[in-house]
C-alpha cells in the first residue's frame, strides 16, 4: 500500500505502471487504472472482488478521446451529450468492433463520463488515456469516503491516492442509456 498522496504527475505515472488510484469525483471515491491496460483491469476486479461480468465506467477527457471506440453518434445524440457533460452523469453509449476485447461486454455498450469535477478536469489537462472509475469499496459493500480507510481496508501495494479534493455530491452518478434515454441508476 502507497501511503503517501500523489499529485497529478506522480498518478499518472503509477497509471501508467499497471497501478491503482484512488481519486476523488463528484460525490465518491473511486479507484481507478488505465482502460487500455488489460492486466491492470483483470487485477481490478479481483482487488474489488467483483463480477468480470459486470463492467466499469470510464472516465474520458471527452466523448473526442474515446469515440474511435464507438460507433457513429447521430446529431441529436450529440447534441445530448452536449448538455449533459461535463457532469455528473454516467451515458452507455454502443462501441464498435475497435474496442479492445477486454472492455467489451454482453450489453454492447460503454459507461462512459466526461466529469465536471474540477480535480479530474486537472487531471485529464495531463493525462491523455481512459482512466477506469468503480467505487472505492469491496463489492456489495457500502463506498467509504475517507482515503487512508480505503487504503487500509484494500491493503494493495499497488493502490495509492491522488490528493484531491472529493465534490459535495452525495450520491454516484446518475446512469443513462443513450439510444433510449432511460434512466438506469438515479
């Protein structure tokens, strides 16, 4: 376990050795790793003790880093995604056939959010890939909210913190199907 918070630098760079970061959004923390490193996510989910059935969200700088991915967006598609991020929203949008195995699911779609917290904003002004988010707990398990908790509690010398400030929501974020706009999580 890192005990010690990292900057901006320093998380990516842990990032981009196959890691864990800890790292404040909106309403919880999350732990997070790169997408594209399939190692890192397979260790993910045995970290969290989670389903490899069940997918993660990513976090994107924007829908332009991470749309060679997806299949074509209508205007009108567009155009909502173009109020509701940045922000707290979570939107499942279809991938194509580019999407590394590892990511592909049975639903054919992506989590994907482009947040509008301002240390994740930072964050991607640095860091150029697609950073994994899943709560900060054991699956099943209740989020904790304090980092040397989670720290403690996941016990991974793989896992370390990016030392930011965690946003005043008070909920994770509300999740959206794209093509029918239902609402999936509140």
């Amino acid at each position: 376990m890192h005990n010690q918070p990292l900057d901006i630098e320093s998380s990516i760079e842990w990032l981009k050795d196959g890691k864990f970061l800890l790292h404040p959004t909106e309403g919880i923390w999350g732990i997070g790793c790169d997408a594209l490193n399939e190692k890192a996510i397979a260790n993910l989910y045995t970290l969290k003790k989670r389903p490899d059935n069940k997918s993660f969200i990513l976090l994107v700088k924007s829908i332009k880093s991470i749309e060679k991915y997806l299949i074509d967006i209508p205007k009108n598609e567009r155009d909502y995604l173009k109020n509701v991020w940045p922000g707290h929203s979570t939107i499942l949008i279809k991938y194509n056939k580019k999407l590394p195995m590892h990511l592909q699911n049975n639903t054919g779609k992506l989590a994907i959010r482009v947040s509008n917290h301002l240390p994740i904003k930072l964050f991607f002004k640095r860091f150029s890939g697609i950073l994994v988010s899943t709560s900060a707990n054991i699956s099943d398990h209740p989020p904790m909210n304090n980092p040397v908790q989670i720290l403690e509690t996941f016990g991974n010398k793989d896992l370390a913190y990016y030392d930011a400030e965690l946003g005043t929501s008070i909920k994770p974020s509300t999740i959206i199907d794209l093509e029918t706009r239902k609402i999936i999580r509140e």
